[in-house]
C-alpha cells in the first residue's frame, strides 16, 4: 500500500509541474504559443496570478488541516502523510488547471463596449485562432498584436463615445474576427486551391495585411491630436524661452552674497 501511495504521489506531483509549466507558457487550452501582445499577455498573467493564490491557500488549508487531525489522534502517522501529500499534489493539479484563461467569443468582442478592452481581448481570441491559420497568416495576426498595442495606448486618453473608438469597435472587435471566420469556414483541402485568380489562403493574408494598415491608420489619426499638442508646447517655449543662448528671458545679475552685502552697505 505505501508503494501504490508513494507511486501515485510521485505522478500527480509530476503531473501537477507539467501543467504548472504549461500554465506560464498560456495554457494547453486552445491557446497556443506565445502572446502576441501586451494586453492578451496581461490577462493570461492575470490568470496565472489567480491559480498560483488557490494553489497557496489551498496548500495551507490542507497543511493546518493535516495538523489539526494530527493533535487530535496523537499523529497522522505514515499513510496521513502520504495521503497530506497526495491531497496537496491534487489540489496543485485542480487549480493548476482552473479556472481556465477565458477566451472571448465573437459575441463577447461585439458586446465589449470599451474599446481598450476590446484590444486586450481580441489580441487573446487571434491567439486563439492561430493553429487554425497558414504560416503568413500567422505571422500577420502576430504583427497585428503589436499594432493594437499601440492602438490600446492612443484609446487609453480617448472618450469612449469619440468617433474613432466606435471604428475601433467596428474594426477589431466585427470586421477582423468575420474575416477569419469566414476563412475557417471553408474547408482545409479548398484552402490552397486557386479559384477566381486566387486561394483562400491568399485572400485571408491580403484581408489581414489591409486590416494592420487600418489598424495603423487609426492610431495614427488618435496621435494626431497628441502631436498638435506636443508641436503647441514646443513653440511657446521656443517663443518664451528661445532655441539658442542668445534668446531667451534674460536673468538677474546674481552675484555671491558677501559682494551684496557689501554694496548695501
């Protein structure tokens, strides 16, 4: 029996790393890879934060509980040990595994209303797109995430009901997601094959190369504002200040303090 104890032990407790690794690296749950940008990146961290607290409660919940029995019955001898630790590799299996990082749906995109959130979340549903797409695909979705990164960064000093949030919303959150869609949508030997002058593979890179344009163009438009702003700022001091040493406002003559004292009297 302490062979089958200690056997068991042994494979939940390699089973519980295993997943533990697989958590840090974004979890074996369709997602794959690594995260394309900061805001999928944060929620996948944020996740992870999650599971590591269960698993140290849960871990100290079961070690003060162990001990509790232990002062009752005068000791839990050999097999309460064996049966603390496998209760402790368990609860690091459980919670290594849940909750799950949440992947948005397309009706989750479309309901999120807050564009900056919408970045993060559709950063994390291209990631979870990504084994289903051809290699250029791929390559694009991850050049994408840097480009919402960036968009992400403009929306944060943008209100919610300016124009460009509701592209954004249009944008990221219908027009990307039904262009991938679509292409899963047909199937996998009809991908490759050319109809029309073309292939579905190379339509969904060209579709995906306009849309990291558009995405481009739209933070470009919401930076406008915030270089007007900084080109304000740098006249009026060029004008109150001067660009050279010899502009400028002129400043007092200072001299040391025994030469002042010296003069007023």
């Amino acid at each position: 029996m302490a062979d089958d104890l200690t056997r068991q032990s042994d494979r939940l407790l390699a089973d519980a790393q295993d997943l533990l690794r697989d958590n840090r690296a974004g979890g074996r749950h369709r997602l794959t890879g690594p995260a394309i940008g900061a805001g999928s990146r944060r929620l996948r961290k944020s996740n992870l934060a999650t599971r590591l607290k269960l698993i140290a409660a849960s871990l100290a919940a079961i070690v003060i509980a162990s001990g509790v029995v232990g002062l009752i019955v005068d000791g839990i001898g050999f097999v309460g040990a064996m049966l603390t630790v496998l209760a402790m590799a368990a609860a690091v299996l459980i919670f290594g595994n849940y909750p799950k990082v949440k992947v948005p749906t397309r009706a989750d995109l479309i309901r999120t209303q807050d564009a900056r959130a919408l970045v993060a979340r559709t950063e994390l549903w291209l990631e979870s797109q990504r084994a289903a797409l051809p290699p250029p695909a791929v390559r694009l979705v991850e050049d994408i995430g840097t480009r919402l990164d960036a968009l992400g960064a403009q929306l944060a000093h943008v209100d919610p009901v300016h124009p460009a949030a509701a592209e954004t919303r249009k944008l990221v959150g219908e027009i990307l997601p039904e262009t991938i869609e679509a292409y899963r949508r047909i199937p996998v030997h009809l991908r490759s094959e050319a109809r029309a002058g073309s292939t579905p593979d190379a339509q969904l890179v060209e579709s995906l190369a306009k849309i990291a344009r558009e995405i481009d163009q739209v933070t470009r438009q919401l930076a406008e504002g915030s270089l007007d702003d900084l080109a304000v700022r740098t006249r009026y001091l060029d004008y109150r200040y001067g660009t050279g040493s010899d502009a400028g406002i002129p400043l007092p003559d200072l001299q040391p303090a025994d030469t002042q004292f010296a003069e007023r009297k």
